[in-house]
C-alpha cells in the first residue's frame, strides 16, 4: 500500500528532529530559537511550534539568551552551530534539486493554507 503525505510529513519531522539533536548536539528548538533570536526576532514568533519556552530556559541556563535575546556568548555560538546546520541542511537534500525543494515547500505551504482559512 503507497503511504500517503500525512505518513511522510510525520515519518519526516521525526527524522529531523533526531538527526538534528545528533547533529548540532542541542534540540531542534534550541536551534530554532537561537537562530530566530540571532536574527534580532523574539523567540514567541516561534508561537505555533511547542517547547519554546523549554527551549529559552535551557538556551538562557547556557548564557546564550538574556531576557529573550541573544548574549555574546550566543552569538559565537550560534556562528559555529550555523555551519554543523548548513552541513546538515546538505546532507537532507542530497539527490534533490533547488526546483524539487522550492516547489514542495511551495505545495506545503498552500495545503496549510486550505487548511487555516
């Protein structure tokens, strides 16, 4: 039986968040959280996903946030983990094109439409 998006966007979203704890040594929250404070944003835009808040408790015990936004020390770090996530980001999309990827997330994107309105 063909497994149908629903199976592969969760079997996906699992391998993501495994690998990626793997990877950069840090949840994907973490990552999500000091990037989005690295680029001068404040970590409730991250409102829709869950463990934000676990996320910041843990990313402020490190010395990387103060108050919501990123420390020195965050920064630096952030620059080192943002190339173990570039090679990560690689090794996901290995065999797919720039077209591939851009129109998958175009269709995700408008099947979450449909789906909000």
């Amino acid at each position: 039986m063909e497994k149908h998006i629903g199976y592969w966007l969760k079997n996906l979203d699992m391998l993501l968040e495994s690998a990626m704890d793997d990877a950069l040594q840090m949840s994907r929250r973490e990552w999500q959280v000091l990037n989005t404070t690295a680029h001068d944003a404040r970590p409730d835009e991250l409102a829709p996903f869950t463990g934000i808040d676990e996320a910041v408790e843990r990313l402020t015990a490190r010395g990387w946030l103060m108050d919501g936004r990123i420390t020195e020390a965050g920064r630096a770090a952030h620059a080192e983990i943002a190339e173990r996530v570039a090679a990560f980001r690689w090794r996901v999309s290995v065999g797919v094109s720039p077209q591939e990827y851009q129109a998958t997330v175009d269709v995700l994107r408008r099947m979450s439409a449909n789906l909000t309105t």
